[in-house]
C-alpha cells in the first residue's frame, strides 16, 4: 500500500466538482483525484484525509443487509476483479478498517447517509434500496479504472446525505424492433443501477416482432417473433436485407431477468401493447383481426423479403392499420396472455400500450360498428376507451394497475390508469388534472432514438435531442400548481430500437444522456448545473469505461 496523506481538505457543501490533492510521501509526486458523482448528491461534504481500500479491507453486514454487502462484492468483482472478506456485525466486531452497512430505525424510506474517515466506510439507511443507493454512490468513489489498484488506493473521506427527488425514474427498452439477448438486459439493469434508476419499461410486443414466450400461445413466439427481414434505411427503405431475424425470450430467462432486476431494487414493468402495434400477434393468430383472411396490407414502396400473402410479422418501421380487434376472442386471448405476463411479473403496474392505434379497420368492421352501437360509444375513440376500460378491470381484478401512453386520454380515461405522457407534455398535465398518476416521457425530452447531433453521425429517428435539452428538462410541467404536482410520478427516457441493431448502439444512444437524465430525476433542482455537469463528463467517460460501455464521444 502506497503512504498517502491528504494535505488539503476543502469543504464544500452542495458542490460535487472540486479537487482532492493527495501526497504521495513514497514517491513525493503530486496527483489529483476528480470527485465525481452523478446522479448529484443532496449534500456532499469533503473530510479530512481518506480512508486506504486495500486488501486487508472488510465489509461488515448483519443479516438484515447482508444483501447489499453481497451486491458490493458483485460489483467489486465485475469492476474491479476482486472481492472482499465479509464479517458478520456483532456488538463485539471490531470495525476498523471496515465498510460497514447499518439499518437505522427512521428516516426516509430512500435516504442514506455515506461517511468515509480514515478508519472506515459507513452506509447508513432505513430501507435496504437506501443502502443499495449508498453503495452506489460508494462505487463512484473507488477509481475510475482497474489498472494499478492491487496495492490498493484512497478512498476521500466526505460525508454525504442523499435522497431521491422522483420516486418514479425509469429507463425504457424496445426489443420488438430489434431484439436484445439476456446478457445485454442484465448490462442495461446495471447501467440504470448505477445511476440509482429504479423502473425498467420492457416493451416486450410490437408489430416487428412477439418477445415474450406465452405458453399457451406458442405461435406467437414461433411464428410472430420472427420476421423474414428488415428494411434497410428510413421508411420504406432503400433495400431489404433478407435476413430471417428474430428471437424471444423463455419464461425462465424472463424469471432470471426479474431476480437480476429485484437484486438491484428495479421494479420491471412489462408492456404488452394494444390495441396498436398488434401485426406481429395478429400473425401466429389471425382471428386477433377483425379481418382475418385478409393479408397484411404492405405499402409496393416498401421492399419486401418473403411472400407478401397472409399475416405477415412487419419487416418496415411505422404505424399499420391491422390492430386487435375488440372481439371475446381477443379479450379472452389477452387475458390469457396476461395471466402468464403477471406469473412473470410481480409490479404493481403492467403497461398495456395504448398508443398510435388506426381506426380504419375498425371503422370498416362490421362487427367494430354494431358493438359500438350496442354498448352506446361515441365513436371508435370509444372503442378503444371501452377496450382499454375492459383490460383495466381485468387487472384491477388480480391486483394490479394499468398504464398506457397518453392516447389512451381520447374517448375517456380509465378510472385508474396512470398515463405516460410521450406526444408532449400536454397528456400528463390532462391526466394530472383529472387526478391521475403521471410518468413523463415527452419526446422532445426524453427519447434518446434521436440524435445527438445536428448531423446525426449515424442513422437515427425523430430528430435532434442534444444533452443540454436532456439536463434542461423539468418533470414538473408549470401548467401544474402544487395541489396537482404530486400526480408527477417521475419520468423515463424511451429507447426505440429501430435504428439500434445492437448493443453498442444502444449504449451509444443512451450516455451521456441517460447520466443527465438521472440528475433530473435524483438530484434537487436547484443545485443541478449544465456546466458543472459538462465539466465533468471527462470523468464520467471514464467511469464508462469501467463499466464497459460504448457512449456517445463528442462532447464537451
Ligand atoms: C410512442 O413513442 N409511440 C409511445
């Protein structure tokens, strides 16, 4: 272990960027240490001198949080290589030179207090997500690569005091469009836990392909998570690839993925859309349709791979007319499916879509018309209305809640749902003031399938989302007073995967911008600072690559 003594200690409180300067006696070189964490802590105070992380470094935990001492060594060995030594918490255990996990009796539910001294590390909290939080906040504090760390290194001593400003922080994934093995779930779960994210929005179902195994219906991921290519470029596409893609996800894997998501304090909310973006579903059962022996209209401009004969799973990106019809077959078919989909998942929500849902074929369905006249609907708007109504009761019947993207505003609210406002910010502020729960993900904020620059450097959709618009973004819309503000649960970045064919270009879309967003969401409003935070991505860069990521590189 090198001799390191700190000579200069500054105290600051509310301010993360500052410098630590530590002499290094043996070698009397200079070497300064950038700390830096993000999301921003609510208070952040420097100590004196630091605490030496060695080898001879223990983890004290009792029972009741021996959890987080074992996720600390999980991500000590994935990090770093190594793991420490963990001693059981006893009146008589002697704490020196420890990193000590400690349940306290009050406080809120989400806060914990970090404390580095020369003699040990403290993670302090009333809930065992508060001492997971700490934890990760530790992480940011150990260096920022592997290299040179075997004889050990300093850890500052500061003491911080932390909570979240959102309860609801979300990242959402869409593996419909391209498909994303277990491996890289479980990656993503990481990234969102070490920026403290708590919900992952897993868009399981959509018209380019049926994710999730159903084991009633095998067909739909038999048949409907396969297609027999892919456009090449912006719609209609340049070209088709030709390739047969695809692939599902078991029921096991998807059991092992919520585990995975659960050690981390990440509640998985799956979304099995309706009564839209159904083709794929529509194509192992096209009884689904209201016109089930008619083939998939496919535009002649879009190039095609296969017979373009029967229901076909969608090979081009967009909204299509062949939605769910709203016959006792569906219903039936879809609560079937979400009785499998709530063995799976334990959240209180399942998102059940709602968005961009044509009504051409509903209109021209003979049975869609006297169904709307027999339950006295306004129009097709009522329809779905009634459809998403029916699909909430059923829900709310076993015990769970429904969202749905704000569309499902138009022909009447359901009584309970809580509504994701993605066209703008105008939905969640409607939905708030009929007293519903809101998650904000409007998309001139939060989708991070646009681009990051003007130019995009790569093939992208929806148009230019630079950091700064991200770091900017303020959950709470002012239309809002404080009567109503608490209907804001949080809000989410949304991840369309249409021009992510792989994990590299999902990373590549989500950091930096997926690190800003966590600001918004964990950190007080008013002591987050654009040009602080720029200053930093020097340093965040390389955190990601200790993580392992790819990130978008042009900035600052
Ligand atoms: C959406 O972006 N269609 C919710």
């Amino acid at each position: 272990m090198f001799p390191i003594k700190a000579i200069h200690t500054q105290l600051l409180i509310m301010k993360k960027f500052f410098p630590v300067f530590f002499l290094l006696i043996s070698v009397t070189t200079f070497c300064q240490t950038n700390v830096v964490i993000v999301p921003q802590p609510v208070s952040m105070k420097m100590g004196t001198g630091n605490f030496t992380f060695d080898k001879a470094t223990r983890i004290v935990a009792s029972k009741s949080d021996m959890h987080e001492a074992t996720m600390l060594n999980v991500y000590l060995k994935k990090l770093y290589g190594f793991t420490l030594p963990v001693k059981s918490a006893t009146a008589a255990t002697n704490n020196e030179h420890s990193i000590i996990f400690k349940l306290t009796s009050s406080g809120k539910k989400d806060e914990y207090h970090l404390d580095v001294d020369a003699n040990k590390i403290t993670i302090r909290s009333p809930s065992n997500e508060g001492l997971f939080y700490g934890m990760q906040t530790l992480l940011q504090l150990l260096p920022p690569t592997k290299e040179n760390i075997a004889d050990g290194f300093p850890v500052p001593a500061v003491s911080i005091d932390d909570y979240p400003r959102f309860q609801y922080r979300g990242m959402h994934l869409d593996v419909g469009r391209h498909f994303f093995d277990v491996d890289f779930i479980k990656k993503y779960l990481d990234y969102m836990a070490y920026q403290k994210y708590n919900t992952f929005h897993w868009h399981l179902t959509e018209d380019q392909g049926w994710r999730i195994q159903i084991k009633r219906y095998p067909k739909l991921t038999s048949v409907g998570g396969y297609r027999n290519g892919t456009i090449i470029g912006h719609y209609p596409g340049t070209g088709n690839d030709s390739i047969h893609y695809g692939g599902f996800y078991t029921q096991e894997q998807i059991k092992e993925i919520v585990k995975y998501a659960k050690d981390r304090f990440i509640t998985i909310i799956p979304e099995i859309e309706m009564p839209g973006h159904a083709s794929a579903a529509i194509a192992a059962y096209p009884q689904l349709s209201c016109f089930p022996d008619q083939s998939t209209e496919i535009s002649p401009r879009v190039p095609w791979a296969g017979s373009r004969v029967g229901k076909q799973v969608q090979q081009a990106w967009g909204v299509f007319p062949d939605v769910f019809c709203p016959s006792e077959y569906t219903f039936k078919f879809i609560e079937n499916v979400l009785d499998e989909v709530m063995q799976l998942f334990p959240s209180k929500y399942i998102h059940i879509g709602g968005d961009e849902c044509p009504k051409t074929y509903w209109k021209k369905s003979a049975f869609c018309q006297k169904l709307i006249k027999e339950k006295h609907l306004k129009d097709e708007n009522g329809l779905q209305s009634y459809f998403i109504q029916r699909i909430e009761k059923y829900l709310n019947s076993k015990g769970r809640r429904i969202i749905g993207w704000d569309e499902i505003l138009e022909g009447g609210l359901a009584p309970n749902a809580t509504v994701m406002s993605w066209r703008g910010e105008q939905g969640g502020i409607d939905a708030a003031e009929q007293h519903h729960d809101v998650i904000m993900t409007p998309g001139k904020y939060v989708y991070f399938d646009h681009a990051q620059t003007k130019n995009s450097d790569s093939l992208t959709i929806g148009g230019y989302l630079p950091l700064d618009t991200v770091y900017n973004y303020h959950p709470v819309p002012k239309e809002l007073n404080d009567s109503l503000a608490h209907y804001i649960l949080g809000a989410q970045a949304n991840v369309w995967t249409e021009y992510m064919a792989n994990p590299q270009k999902v990373e590549y879309m989500i950091f930096p911008r997926m690190s800003a967003l966590s600001e918004v969401l964990w950190s007080p409003k008013d002591s987050r600072n654009l040009d602080e935070f720029k200053e930093e991505l020097p340093d965040m860069y390389k955190r990601y690559q200790l993580w392992g990521t790819n990130y978008f590189k042009s900035l600052p």
